[in-house]
C-alpha cells in the first residue's frame, strides 16, 4: 500500500453536529458556523477529537442540506468559507480534526448541472443526470422503481415527454456516475475540501452511485422497488477504489461510507483494506432490529438477542483484517436511543442513557456520539403534524392521507420514527430558547430544557456528560478496546449482553443490563481477578439494578 493514511480513526471518538440545530451564532432561529466555533471548548472537555459535521454547503435546504447546490461553497445564514477555515483551524488547534459530509449520489435540482442539464438539450451536463424518456408517449415514468422518501423514483420534465431519477426527494436528482466526467467532477470536489485541510468524509448513501443500466421494471415491492438495480449496483466497488486512487490516498484522511441494505459480505468487500475502498461504513442492522426488512415504519418488538446478535454478526465478521467497524447507536436520521431499545427515557433516563453508551462505546470500532445524546437528549414532544419540518415525515404523512394501506401500515408509528426527533436543537440550558438561540428557532425545542441540558450536565457530577467523559477517558487508556479480541458472554440471556473485550495484556469485560427490573447478574462467576471500573450505579453487588451496567478490568 502506497498511502499516507497513518489510520487514526481508530482511536478516534467522533461528534455529530447537525448544523441547523446545534448552535446559533447570529440570533437568526438556525445553527451556524460562528455557533459551532464558540461550543469547540466543550467539545475538548467532552474528550471527543473529531468533528462529522453534517453539510454545510451551499444549498436550498430541502433536505436540510442533503440536497448540494455548490459544492464548493457555504449555506449563506451557516457562515462563510472564511467563517468554515476559522472553524476548522480552532478545531485543529484543539486536536480535533474534521469530517465532512459527501452528499454525491445525488445533487439539489438548484445545482448549475442540472439547470443547465433542463435548459438546453444539447448541454454536456444533461448526461450528467438520468434522463429518460417516459413511457405511455411520456405520460408515465421510465419504469416503476421506487425511492426512499415514499415517492416514485422519477419525476417528469415539465414540458416534454422526458422524466429524471431521484432516489430521494425530486429537489435531488441522481447523478449519473457512468459518466467519466462525473467522475471527475467528484474527485476535484474531494481534493478541494482535502487541501483545505479536512480531515475524510461521511460518505451519504454512498452505496447507491451505480446502478444496473438496463432500466427496467423490477418486482413491486412495499419499499424500494428497484433496489436490486440500485443498492450497491455493478460498479461500486470500481467507483469507490477509483476515489481512493485518485483523492484519499494523497492525504492522511478517513471515509465512512454510508450503506444501505448492506450485508456482512458486502461490508467486507466495502471495508477490507487491501481493497482500498472506505475506511469503514455505517451499518444499520442493529438498529433495524426493532423493525420489519429494514422499513423503520414497520415496528416490531425489540429484542436483545436480536440486537446482540446483529452488534456480534459484524464484531466477529470484521475481525481478523476484514475491515474495521463504526459504532453507534443514533443520528440525524435516527430517533433518539433513550427510550429505545429496550430503554426508558422518562424516570430510569439517566440509567438508560448511560448503560447503552457503555454497551456500544466499548465494542471494537470507531464510537460516534451525535449531539444531545450526552446529555441524554430524547425524541420530540410534538402533538402537530406542523411543527414537523422534515421532507420525508411530510411525503410519508400525505402518503398515509391519501391511502388506507399505507395509513394502516405505517400510520400508527409515523411520528414515533420521525427523524425530526433527534433534530430539535441543542439543549445548552435552561431558558426560553435552551440557549441554542435568542430568537424562536427553525425547529421547536423540547420542553424537557427545563431539566435537560448543558449547563446543568456540567454541574452534576453523575451526569450523562460526566459519564460520556469517562468513558472516553477510559477508551485512552485501554488499547484492548483499540486491538483486542470481542467474546459474547451468556450469549441466549435474554436481558443482559456481556461481552469481554481482550489483547495480550489485560481483559475488559462490560456487563449491561436491558432490564428495567433487578436480575441476578449472569456474570457473577466469571469476575475472578477483574476490578471494577466504571458503573451507572455507587453501589454494586450479586443483582444488576434496572439498566445497569459495569466495566471490569483484568491485567494479566
Ligand atoms: O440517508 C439515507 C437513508 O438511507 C435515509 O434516507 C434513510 O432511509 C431514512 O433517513 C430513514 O429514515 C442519508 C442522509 O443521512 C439523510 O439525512 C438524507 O436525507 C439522505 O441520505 C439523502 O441524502
């Protein structure tokens, strides 16, 4: 291998900031990059040293961001370029470095390409999109596959009989990757942000850029008809190498690409380092253990045998130089962990919290934490359809309006599941705006401000924040954590996972109990010769209390 990769993501801990929502800098009712710049010392004090910043381009939000108009320039009310180099040099002072977001599956339709690919017929940048023409004389689109956001994957051109792919909302038109030039649009972009000195991307849907190119109908299906054709198509891996060739291996950077639908062999093939393809990838089988064929609409109870064994399914299968894991258990697409997963986010937060960051954190991977999950932030407390602001609850939401089927389906978890939950902004404290803003924000702030927030996680010794920072602490000191092997304990108990986590120098075992009542701990026979280090509780014995978790240390 011929890279400057020196492969520091793997003592990484990484932050999640979505723009809009963590801190506003001019008072205007939405996050920005002045914001982002005056919270970079509590990130130090968090302990975390790097940054995934969710995109901050030049945009017209339809999909907060998502949706890309210039790739090489700010979202005007985030900040400027200037504004974005000042970010990234305090956070490189700090010893944090930064991630950006690469949103190149598809473009906003306000991109340049695209105008022009729409104004003139003969322009170059027409095959820079997928542009068919319609069936039925342009009536009905090219073929029946559907996208992600509850709509069909083709929208028409006004005024002829021709219709363009989107997977995602119509304001974000596919590119077309097939096109060398394409290609090479995206390296530039890589190499553009890389000599600016950011530090690797988070890669959007990164393994939908190829797709099968005979465009023809595929078998209906509730979600995604089409996805044989379009989730990780015929050219992937070639796309994926060709950037590292050209863009990642000039630069000591890391990837992480996002999958969709992506199974343990293709992960491999996607994260094996001979292949020179991405660093790691975000897996989601773990959080789709609480619903149906990966459609989070389609609730099903959630397990812990399920979510154990999906976490071990990839600890194992990564293993022995297969490739490296991310590890996390929310984002902005994600509702809130706490109250999830077996959890409560009422009365037992704290626990809840707490036990399923010790139950992840220490797993072998790259953790990621998104914003507001340390300090136990939880979903929105909205009772409107209006306070909602998120494209894809409003199309799912007209969906279940305009039909009985869906309405039954996926109705009754429509909000539960909205991505908004996680989006709502930043609780810093206590008053009227939770201190993300002086003015009423873009997206309501839960009422729990009162009770939490930032200011009062810092003061609370046995806070969730507190918690996270030792964690992290402990991570620094433990290399077995970074190297060692990952070994399922009492692997069919129903309410506890316990793993042990082990080099040739000492042996971490974690204990964690999904049980919101006292149990005997499974473990109690296997604690010869550990030491206690870190708990949710003062006081342990031969019960594990409702969510509570342990971590065990063993020198050899
Ligand atoms: O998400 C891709 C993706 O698979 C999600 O749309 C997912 O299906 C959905 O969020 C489940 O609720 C990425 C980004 O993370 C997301 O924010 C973008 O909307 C999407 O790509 C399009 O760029």
């Amino acid at each position: 291998m011929n890279s400057k990769h020196t492969n520091w993501y793997k003592n990484a801990v990484i932050y999640q900031i979505y723009p809009r929502s963590f801190c506003d800098g001019n008072n205007d009712g939405l996050g920005d990059i002045p914001g982002i710049i005056s919270k970079l010392d509590y990130l130090k004090e968090l302990g975390v040293n790097c940054v995934w910043l969710s995109p901050v381009y030049d945009s017209p939000q339809k999909d907060n961001g998502y949706d890309i108009a210039d790739y090489r320039d700010i979202y005007k009310p985030f900040g400027t370029l200037k504004d974005f180099k000042k970010m990234l040099d305090e956070m490189h002072k700090r010893g944090i470095r930064l991630i950006m977001d690469l949103v190149v599956n598809h473009t906003s339709s306000e991109h340049k390409w695209f105008k022009e690919a729409l104004k003139d017929k003969n322009s170059p940048y027409r095959d820079y999109y997928y542009i068919r023409k319609g069936k039925k004389n342009g009536k009905k689109p090219p073929n029946n596959w559907t996208g992600f956001f509850g709509e069909g994957a083709w929208s028409p051109i006004e005024g002829s009989d021709e219709w363009y792919l989107h997977l995602f909302a119509k304001e974000q038109p596919d590119l077309n990757w097939e096109n060398p030039k394409v290609r090479d649009e995206v390296v530039d972009i890589l190499r553009y942000w890389l000599d600016m000195g950011v530090d690797g991307f988070r890669c959007d849907v990164i393994t939908l850029i190829s797709k099968k190119q005979d465009f023809k109908n595929r078998f209906p299906s509730l979600a995604l008809t089409g996805k044989d054709a379009y989730v990780n198509g015929p050219r992937l891996h070639e796309y994926l190498h060709m950037l590292y060739e050209r863009a990642y291996k000039d630069y000591d950077c890391m990837t992480v690409g996002e999958s969709v639908l992506c199974s343990l062999k293709d992960t491999i093939k996607l994260v094996k380092p001979e292949n020179e393809e991405l660093d790691m990838i975000f897996n989601f089988s773990h959080t789709d253990v609480d619903n149906l064929f990966g459609v989070k609409y389609l609730h099903r109870k959630f397990t812990l045998n399920r979510f154990r064994n999906s976490l071990t399914k990839y600890q194992l299968g990564l293993a022995n130089g297969n490739g490296w894991n991310s590890l996390f258990i929310e984002n902005h697409d994600q509702r809130r962990c706490v109250g999830r997963f077996g959890t409560n986010d009422k009365e037992l937060r704290k626990e809840s919290s707490k036990m399923l960051a010790t139950t992840y954190f220490l797993l072998s991977g790259t953790p990621f934490i998104y914003q507001g999950q340390e300090i136990g932030m939880t979903n929105a407390d909205y009772e409107s359809i209006d306070d909602y602001q998120d494209v894809e609850l409003h199309n799912m939401y007209k969906l279940t309006q305009s039909s009985i089927l869906y309405r039954t389906l996926i109705g009754k978890h429509l909000f539960e599941v909205s991505r908004d939950n996680a989006r709502t902004p930043m609780q810093w404290d206590d008053t009227e705006f939770a201190g993300f803003s002086k003015v009423k924000p873009w997206l309501r702030v839960n009422k729990n401000k009162e009770f939490i927030n930032v200011k009062e996680s810092i003061k609370d010794v046995n806070s969730i924040f507190n918690y996270f920072k030792e964690l992290i602490n402990f991570r620094k000191e433990h290399q077995a954590i970074i190297d060692g092997s990952y070994k399922v304990l009492h692997g069919h108990n129903s309410k506890v996972y316990s793993y042990v986590r082990e080099n040739e120098k000492e042996s971490i075992l974690v204990i964690s109990s999904f049980s919101n009542k006292e149990i005997k701990n499974p473990c109690n026979n296997d604690l010869a010769g550990y030491v206690l280090k870190l708990s949710n509780y003062k006081e342990n014995n031969l019960i594990l209390k409702s969510y509570e978790c342990r971590i065990y240390v063993k020198e050899k």
